[in-house]
C-alpha cells in the first residue's frame, strides 16, 4: 500500500526565512504527488502537483516542490515565508506501484508551518 | 465557479442520535469523495463514488456509516448511531478524470462533536 511520511509535525521559521517541509514517499514507481494547505476550519486548498512532466513544480504562494525519484522525495519549499504562510501542510500520493488506483489520495500526517515576526 | 459545498459546518450531537452530512460538488466532476480527518491527522478516505457507483467503500465502517449519491451529483453520508469516536471533520472532495491529472478539490468540511 502507498504511504506518505511528513518530517517534522512543526515546523517554525522567523518571516522573510526559507520553508522547508519534507515528504517522503513509499513506492517503486512514480506516483502523483501533491502537496494542500488547510487553514484553520477551512478545507483542504491545492498547492501544487506533479504528474510525471516536469520534476520541479511551481505552484501558488510562491510556493515549489522537487521530485526526486532516487531519495522517493516531493519536499515543499518557499524562499521566503510570510506571516500569512502559517497553516497546515499536507503532502499526498495517488497511482503508482501495487496497482493503486489514481483515484484514492493517500496522506501524509500533516505539518503545522508558524511563522514568527 | 462554485467550489464543493458542504452542510452543515457544525453540528453537535449526543451519542447514539443520528446525523447526516450533504454534499454538492463541482459542476460536472464525476467522482465523489468522502474523508474523515481527525485531529491533528491527514485525511482518510471513506468512500470513492464513480457516478453513482461507489466503487471504494473499504474504510467505511458499514456497521453505522452509511451513504448514498443519487443521480450521481449530490451525496449524503450518514451515521446512526453515533459514538464519541466519531467527533471529527468530515470533508467531501470531487474531481474530474478529464486530462489525467486526478486533482481533488475539497469543501470546507463538517466538524461534528459527539457529546
């Protein structure tokens, strides 16, 4: 079955600072990936995607992501955090080996992002 | 273009009542998803409708989950009875085939707390 493992449950960083939030993968063939921000009491918003083009995908906020198939890693990055940056961070994977259907996300636990002043 | 809309936001409910969550999803998105989230966790899914088909239902507890999606456009889940294991959110999701890309988009979801 497919997993999906988040590096750090918080992640803290001062405003003007780089995000970084890891993910990490487990599968033999490559997966679509995506990373969704959730606010408080709001649902799930996507942030970006990768669907086998590209390895280094932008996506809104100013955010990006890295496919890196020889570490199984789709690690979130933001050069430079804004106050408004703080939320939770979800790393998801559909498709891939063992015949998982493209259809079902599977998620990662989540990483809350606070941003400092 | 209308996002997924989901009622009620809250709701608060004393253990072994019933209680029913809607869903209306995009315009034209085929497939239909349930998730439970509970706190401080990722999504889990509960069940996955192709049209009115649901052709993923291996994580909902049958015993007092149940849900239907008539017409193959809204759907409603329900719980009965209900225990104090089920406080959580609950978040519908829809998304469309077409392009391949397999992007869900998610309602703000339905908090409920059983008491």
């Amino acid at each position: 079955a497919q997993s999906v493992t988040q590096l750090g449950s918080h992640v803290s960083v001062s405003e003007g600072a780089l995000v970084l939030l890891r993910c990490n993968y487990s599968s033999s063939v490559p997966p679509y990936l995506f990373w969704y921000v959730q606010y408080p009491n709001q649902g799930l918003q996507l942030l970006l995607k990768y669907t086998s083009a590209a390895t280094l995908v932008k996506g809104i906020n100013g955010f990006e992501a890295e496919f890196k198939k020889s570490e199984t890693s789709f690690h979130l990055t933001k050069p430079s955090a804004h106050m408004s940056d703080a939320a939770e961070y979800f790393c998801a994977v559909t498709g891939g080996a063992g015949g998982t259907s493209y259809g079902k996300l599977t998620f990662g636990q989540g990483t809350i992002l606070t941003v400092h002043p | 273009e209308a996002g997924v809309v989901q009622s009620p936001r809250y709701k608060i409910i004393e253990k072994k009542q019933p209680v029913a969550f809607w869903c209306n999803p995009i315009s034209g998105h085929n497939t239909l998803y349930w998730y439970l989230q509970n706190l401080g966790q990722g999504p889990e899914l509960l069940i996955r409708y192709e049209n009115e088909e649901a052709v993923d239902d291996s994580q909902l507890p049958k015993d007092r989950f149940s849900a239907e999606r008539l017409k193959g456009v809204d759907s409603t889940l329900k719980i009965q009875p209900a225990e104090l294991g089920d406080s959580a959110v609950y978040l519908c999701a829809s998304s469309t085939h077409s392009g391949g890309t397999y992007e869900q988009y998610f309602g703000p979801g339905t908090r409920l707390t059983v008491t």
